[in-house]
C-alpha cells in the first residue's frame, strides 16, 4: 500500500486538557461497573475518547473569542441573525429554525411532515432520525445501494441511493405516501459514506417526477464534500464551499447536527426553503426547544455555530480532519485488521463479525470488541451492530443488521497522530488475542435506544 501524503494540521495548540493514565485493573473494574456498556464508562476513566465526534471537537481561539460575543437576549438576539446569515452563506437555505441539537430538528420536521402509515425511505436509518420517524407514524425503509452493506467492497460512494430500490418504494406505496426522501450527507451508519454529486442530481430528478421532498441530514455535508473532491470526476478543481452550496441546492430542507461539521460542542438546527413549512416549524420549536430565535440555546452558543460552519467549509481543516481518519485507518489496514471499507470520514469502522467470528450474533460481537478494546488501552469506542439497531417496534423482534461494527470516532481537531499510533496498538493487539474474547448477555434493557444504557454480562 502506498503512503498517503502528509496531512499536517493548519492550526497549533493553544491550550491543552490533562488526561488520565489507567491500569489494566482500573479499567476491568471501570468496564464491569459499567455494564460492559462502554457509554455508561466515566469520561474520566477513559484515555482516548474515540466514542464520537458528536460535540467532541475542539473549538478554534475564534469560535471562543465569539463566546464572549454571546447576545443572551431571550428575543431577537444577534447571535441568532450571525448563524442565519451563515446558514444562508455556506448553506444556501432560505429559513433557520434553531434546535438544540439535530435531534431537535428531526423531532420538529418529522412532527410536521409525517401522518400515520406513511413511508420514508433514505440511505441506511440513523438511530434518532428513524425513531422520530417511527414515533410520527411512519415506516422507514432503506433504499440505500447493496453495496452499502459489504464491508469489503471498495466502492467510492456507497452512501448513494439505489434509485431502483427507492422508484419501486414510491410505486408500491403511492407517491402521497411518501412526504420526503431522506437523504444523508455522510451516511454515519455504512462507516462514514459519501453520496456522489451524480447520485443526488439523479435523485432530485426522480423525485421531481413524483412530486416529493428531500430533506437532507447535513450532520457531514463537508466530509461529503471533501470526498465528491478527491474522488469524483470532474470535481477536482471545486472549492469545499462551492460543492456544500451545490449538494445543498437539490434538497428542500436540511436537519442539522452541529456538534459534528460544525465544529461545536451543542447545537443543531432545521433550514428550511419553503415558508408554510418554516412557519410551522418555528411554531412547534416554541414547544419543544426554545423561542424560535434561540432553538434551546444560548446566544454564545450560536456565535460559536456561525463561526465553526464558515471555518468547517476550509479544505486544509478537511484534508487534515479526514487526513488523521485515514491514516489510522491505514495503519489497521497494515495490521491486517478487517475495517470497513473505503475507511469513511468520521472514524474507523472495525469489522466485529469478522474479527470475533466464533461469537454469535445474539452474543453481542461488537459490544464485546468495544469493551475488550477499553480493558486493553483504555480507548473508548462505540458499538454499532445489533444492539444499536434495536427491535422492530411492531413484532418486538432483534434487528439483525448485516453490519456488525465497532466504531473508532476521531474528534476534530482533538488528538495528535501518536495517539492514532497508540489506537492502532491497541486494537492491533485486541485482534492478535481475538481467540480468547467471549462474548456478552444483555441484563438490562431500556425501550428507546437501549445502545446508550443496556447493561451486559461476560
Ligand atoms: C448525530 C447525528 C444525528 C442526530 O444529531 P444529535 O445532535 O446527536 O441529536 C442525526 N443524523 C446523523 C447522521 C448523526 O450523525
């Protein structure tokens, strides 16, 4: 395998937060107390925290700077006008509703737009997308194409959409069924996969026929981006900020998750073209997050979201962010580690099923790599495979997904590229000792999202 170039980041440390170094004991008694459940692990006992990169990124001297600037009016403050206008510039969307996180925003579209016995296909499920979904009414089914799902297979955007799958979806069930397409920019559950510029075009020209929306879950639109750059033809040339502003023009309206691209540690928001839509939304926010010009945050936390989406647009940030995802990445690949591929823009998927293939799937293989791995280094990382699919909410059945993964999330902005080498270590030699894991059973169980707070047992 060839070297990738260099990465270097466009930024140098101004202040730094001490972290704690644990002993192999610590940690076992740490994991057990925990529920082998590595999200209900204290921060504090963990060394490196590859958990998620939601809210977890390090904020620029100008994003704290803006802090300062915070307008903590409850109506009409400047902040909320400061992330209008950047959501306007970078984005292109007409209408803000700020929510205090993208869940916010999915709660308010789904609350809007969905009526009972309604179907919403999209590119794989995310968990809070699809629950809110659910929770309205509605069914989601997944139109994402086959190879989504194949670990192994190399293709550059498996985060596109089968137009096949998705056009006999709208036939079977009637185009009135079907109030949006919900479309990922990165698609978070296939490994952090891009959709291609090609796929998106085609897919509004389908739904223009058939008179649908599509409303864009923009949590990684500029990782989407960076990978329509480095790996679509004729896009080369386009700037990072131009390729946002195009993907974003063929949708109808966006949720957001701040605290991934944007560069902050809360905050979220529903960008909307439509004024019937936007006038209903920022009706129902007044309900569930905050008045319509704050959304559930404070003025200072929006000054900090203005900022962190211009700086987030930066292709040295991006090639660097993306740049450390890839070189952990590669160092695993070396390592003869089976990970998700092409390794995606957010993190380094482990494939569990494969790397514990002698432990059963209702054995949890995935939870039990993520616990075995924090015992091992101290590395948190997270589960995504059966547990986090959850039950079909009509049979009560296990989701069996074909995916069973474990996910090494990079914070942006936050680790240096020894600590990449220690990850690489660790799970290097997780992988070298993989014959003597067992696997867990599930003692408790919650009923929504059981993933954050199911305790298990070796
Ligand atoms: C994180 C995330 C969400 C939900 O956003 P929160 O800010 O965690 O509420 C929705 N979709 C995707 C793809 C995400 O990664």
């Amino acid at each position: 395998m060839k070297a990738r170039k260099s990465w270097a980041e466009p930024f140098k440390i101004k202040m730094v937060e001490l972290i704690k170094m644990t002993t192999p004991k610590h940690r076992l008694k740490a994991i057990k107390e925990a529920g082998y459940n590595t999200f209900l692990l204290k921060s504090e006992d963990v060394y490196i925290d590859l958990l998620t990169d939601s809210g977890t990124s390090a904020m620029s001297d100008r994003q704290w700077a803006g802090m300062m600037l915070g307008d903590e009016a409850y109506a009409g403050s400047r902040n909320f006008y400061n992330l209008e206008k950047s959501v306007q510039d970078i984005y292109g969307y007409k209408y803000l509703v700020p929510t205090h996180q993208g869940r916010g925003a999915e709660h308010i579209i789904s609350q809007i737009l969905i009526k009972k016995g309604d179907i919403l296909p999209g590119n794989m499920y995310f968990t809070t997308t699809r629950l809110h979904q659910e929770l309205a009414g509605g069914t989601f089914v997944d139109v994402i194409v086959d190879e989504a799902h194949d670990p192994k297979s190399e293709f550059p955007f498996k985060g596109n959409i089968d137009l096949q799958k998705l056009e006999d979806v709208i036939k079977k069930h009637g185009a009135e069924k079907i109030p949006y397409v919900c479309m990922a920019t990165t698609v978070n559950m296939a490994g952090g996969q891009p959709i291609s510029m090609e796929n998106l075009k085609a897919l509004r020209k389908l739904t223009n026929k058939y008179n649908i929306r599509i409303i864009h879950d923009m949590t990684r639109v500029a990782e989407n981006a960076y990978f329509i750059k480095e790996r679509e033809k004729g896009y080369a040339n386009r700037s990072i900020a131009s390729l946002v502003k195009e993907i974003c023009s063929y949708t109808d309206g966006a949720t957001m998750s701040a605290k991934k691209d944007a560069l902050v540690n809360i905050g979220g928001f529903l960008a909307l073209n439509e004024w019937d839509l936007f006038e209903e939304a920022r009706n129902m926010v007044v309900i569930y997050e905050g008045l319509h010009t704050y959304g559930g945050l404070a003025g200072r936390d929006m000054e900090a979201m203005a900022i962190g989406i211009r700086e987030s647009v930066d292709y040295d940030h991006m090639h660097a962010r993306i740049g450390q995802v890839l070189y952990l990445g590669d160092k695993l690949v070396e390592a003869g580690v089976p990970i998700v591929h092409p390794i995606g823009s957010h993190g380094v998927f482990l494939d569990a099923s494969a790397i514990l293939s002698h432990i059963k799937q209702d054995n949890y293989p995935a939870q039990t790599l993520a616990a075995e791995l924090y015992i091992n280094s101290g590395v948190r990382s997270m589960e995504r495979g059966i547990v986090s699919a959850g039950r079909d909410k009509k049979t009560g059945k296990n989701y069996y997904p074909k995916l069973e993964l474990v996910r090494l999330t990079i914070p942006r902005r936050v680790y240096t590229q020894a600590h990449m080498d220690v990850v690489a270590e660790s799970v290097t030699d997780v992988y070298e000792n993989r014959k003597k894991i067992k696997g867990l059973k599930m003692v408790y169980e919650p009923k929504y999202l059981r993933f954050f707070q199911a305790r298990f047992e070796p």
